[in-house]
C-alpha cells in the first residue's frame, strides 16, 4: 500500500483543483487551491520518505498541477473580467497554456540549481493572493483590476514568467548554500509585513518580490553549477 499514498496525496490536490472550478467562489476556490498546494508538497515528500518515487508519480504531479495550478486560477481570473469581451475570455487561457509548456519542459529538461521560468505554483498563489485580496474589499486591487489594461498585460506577464527560460527563480543551490533558509526568511518578512497592510493581497506581493529576487540572481549568478 505505500506505493500508492503519494498518489492519493496528488489526487487529492487534483480532487481539490476540480472543485475549486466547480464551486466557482472568490472565497472557497482560493483556499481549495491553496490545500492542493500543500498536497503538491506534501506527496513529493512522502514519496521520498517511502522510497517510492517513480515516473507514474512524476506525470501524475504534473498533470494535478495544470488543474489546480493553472486551469482553476485562470478560471478564477476570468470570473474578475471587466467586461465580456473576447479578448477579456482569452487572456487567462494563456496561464494555462504557459503552464501546461513550463511543465512539460521540466519533465524532460535536465536539472539545474534553479528553476527555469517561474514555478506554476508560484503563478497560482499570485492569482488566488488577488481573487482573495478582491474578494475580502481591497481598494486597491479593486480598482486596479477594474482597470481593463491591467487585466490584459497581468496574464500576460505570468505566462511570459513562467515560459522564459532566461529567468532563473532561485531555490537552495549548491553555488549558493543559503540561498533557500535566506528566501524563506525573507519572503516570511515580506508576506507579513505585506499582510498587515494589504491583507491577502500579500500573496500576490510575496510573488512578485520572489520576481525581483530571482531577476537579480538571474543577472548575478550567470552560470551555477549544475545539481
């Protein structure tokens, strides 16, 4: 029965992902999302504590992943549409396009100390930080994604995030020890600092700070070496 506990696991984050698109809630679909994103992390290390890895699992994160991490945001984001143009429909389809071409390209790419492009995860909580901050009266994101403009070029954005393999998102490396105790901290500092401010709209900001961060490791670290 081991073998198959990771797998439940990334069902489970897969059952939560559909639900959060069925249930279509500002306030549900993101905490649905949000279990799915514990159960992502969660399989990978019981897998790793059972020794039962294998490439059925590996196919089967990804293929949770596009549904809870990207169909159901940009589902989510297309629900905030100013107004229902054609253009407004289209938009959030591109994060689950890019997310479905970042995920096949870290399936077959070979490992480095970085991620190449912005984990999908990532893109995730910077949506649900939005539909939350929206959905709990911030002003500020009110107005700004009332803003026809913005709601185009953010998508966009993302996706672009997420497929560049220019970008290198830092995680723990090798050529840089520290590197993943000193982001966590930091981003810990950041998203609470953030919240006390601006509520759940830290999570949107905690991401773009990993953004800027991993846009200066991209330019400092030009070649780490490989894990």
């Amino acid at each position: 029965m081991n073998k198959y506990i990771p797998s439940l696991i990334t069902l489970t984050g897969l059952f939560c992902g559909f639900m959060a698109i069925a249930r279509a809630d500002y306030t549900i679909s993101p905490l649905l999302i949000l279990i799915s994103f514990v159960c992502d992390g969660l399989d990978g290390f019981v897998a790793r504590l059972l020794n039962t890895e294998s490439e059925i699992g590996k196919q089967l994160d990804s293929l949770s992943d596009i549904v809870s991490f990207g169909v159901a945001p940009a589902y989510l984001y297309y629900l905030m549409a100013p107004d229902d143009s054609y253009i407004c429909m289209a938009v959030p389809s591109l994060v689950v396009v890019a997310g479905a071409f970042r995920l096949a390209r870290y399936n077959v790419m070979e490992k480095v100390n970085y991620f190449r492009g912005l984990p999908i995860p990532s893109a995730a909580f910077f949506f649900v930080g939005i539909v939350l901050a929206i959905d709990n009266e911030n002003e500020m994101l009110i107005n700004l994604f009332d803003n026809k403009t913005v709601y185009i070029i953010t998508p966009i954005l993302i996706s672009y995030l997420m497929v560049t393999s220019k970008l290198k998102c830092l995680v723990q490396s090798q050529s840089l020890p520290h590197s993943g105790i000193i982001f966590s901290r930091s981003g810990c500092n950041i998203f609470f600092v953030c919240w006390i401010f601006y509520d759940w709209a830290a999570l949107a900001l905690t991401i773009l700070f990993y953004v800027l961060l991993s846009i200066g490791y991209t330019f400092v670290y030009k070649a780490p070496s490989k894990a």
